[in-house]
C-alpha cells in the first residue's frame, strides 16, 4: 500500500499551498526560502491567509470549543480522557478527512500525556511573531489569538523579528476597514534589528464597535521602508509591498 500523500491534501486553487505546506510553515518547518515564498503566498491570498488565521487561533477558532477549559483539563491530570467534543471532530473531518482518524486520536493522546501548559504560540526561534498584552489593573496580562475582548481594552505589543526592518501593526474590522494600531503618533520609530521580546511603545484602546477584528504584524526589509498596506476585506491579510510578510493575531470583541 502506498503512503498518504500529504502535499495532495488542499483547499483552495490548484497554485495554492497544501494543508501540509501550511501546517509546516505554522509550525516553523519549512526551509527558510520555502517559507518566504509560502509567507508572500498567504499575504497576498484571501483564501490562503483565513486559513492560516484558523492554524494560529488554534481550538480558539472552533465554535463550541473552549480552548481553555481543554487545558485546565492537561493541567488537572485526567485518569482517562474524555470524549472528544462533537464540533472539533467535526473541524478536524473538515481539515483533512483521509486523516480525521489519525488525528482525533493524536488531539486524545495529546490531552491524556501532557503535563505541562504550553504557550499559545509554539513558534519557531527567529519566526516572526506578535504578542498581545491587556492590561489588568496594576499588570498586564498576555492574550491568546481568538480570545474574547470588551470596549475600552488597553493593549500593548511585543513583537518577535527574524531580521532587521520597519515594522507596523495595522488592524482589519470586521467590516474590512484597515487602520493604524501602531504606531500611535505620526513619525514613530519603525526601525528595528532582529530579536525577541521587543516592545513597541505605547498602548492601544479598543472602540465599541463589536464582532471579530485582526491585528496584523507586518514586516519589511530595510530597502522598502515604512509599510504602506491597503486592505483586501475582513478575512484577508492586507497587501503589502513585494518583501513584506504579516503574521495574524486575532481579536472577538463583545458588545
């Protein structure tokens, strides 16, 4: 019998990448070149760019399922594991049916074995990556992609960058309107070398207006300067100059 092939598993047009490719880049796999063309694919791809927005948000992104209370269960330690909510069987024979099998019994084993809680983000060291922090009275507080936000919500961010360049947080309304998250004031520095954990100054607070909005990281070399994005509607990456690469971090906001 021969293997599955996994590179024939997709959605989407013909040129677009496999679920195995996506999956790969998400999980910082890919060869650096392959993943820079994945990357550009996925920026200037509505289709393409849902789709890795669904890999990011994780469980978040499935309805019914609380991806917190699966992890107070890891933490808990459970004797037995329990029966997979109906929803996510359901998302995982949608992703891949050939596979739905295989992978409903890889998400049992991971509930049952794991000891520890892992971030939201399992990122690849030098992968570009945007961090969400809400403040909480006194502290601040990280946020997972997908997770719940009210009015007024004063966020800050952190951005991770593979390489040096000018970076810029935009965010896309569920109406697809593109705005400006940072930088906050006309003539900021957007200029940074490689690195983790770095801060962008200021902080952001949230309107009124309800529903799913997406903040988007985007990244450009030194040789395209500042980005200048426009936006192509509610569940596509804005698209950017040839170069720059986004990365997805969503947002629901409740009334």
């Amino acid at each position: 019998m021969n293997p599955p092939d996994f590179d024939a598993l997709r959605t989407g047009r013909p040129d677009c990448p496999s679920d195995f490719t996506l999956d790969r880049l998400h999980a910082g796999e890919l060869p650096k070149e392959h993943a820079l063309t994945a990357e550009r694919h996925v920026a200037g791809c509505a289709e393409c760019g849902a789709r890795m927005a669904e890999r990011r948000a994780g469980f978040g992104s499935i309805e019914g399922v609380d991806p917190r209370a699966m992890l107070a269960r890891i933490r808990t330690g459970l004797d037995r594991p329990a029966p997979l909510p109906e929803r996510l069987l359901g998302w995982l024979r949608q992703r891949s049916a050939p596979l739905a099998a295989a992978a409903a019994t890889a998400v049992v084993l991971l509930v049952v074995s794991s000891q520890q809680l892992r971030p939201p983000e399992n990122r690849a060291k030098g992968s570009l990556a945007l961090h969400v922090f809400r403040f909480e009275g006194d502290h601040s507080e990280e946020m997972v992609s997908g997770g719940a936000f009210s009015p007024g919500d004063r966020l800050r961010f952190l951005v991770d960058l593979p390489a040096e360049g000018h970076v810029t947080v935009l965010g896309v309304e569920s109406s697809g309107a593109l705005y400006t998250a940072w930088p906050l004031e006309p003539g900021a520095r957007t200029r940074f070398a490689a690195g983790t954990g770095i801060e962008l100054s200021g902080a952001v607070s949230l309107d009124a207006k309800p529903g799913r909005e997406t903040l988007y990281l985007v990244h450009c070399p030194l040789e395209v300067g500042p980005p200048h994005c426009t936006s192509q509607g509610a569940i596509a990456a804005p698209m950017c100059p040839a170069g720059c690469v986004t990365t997805p971090f969503i947002m629901v906001k409740r009334p």
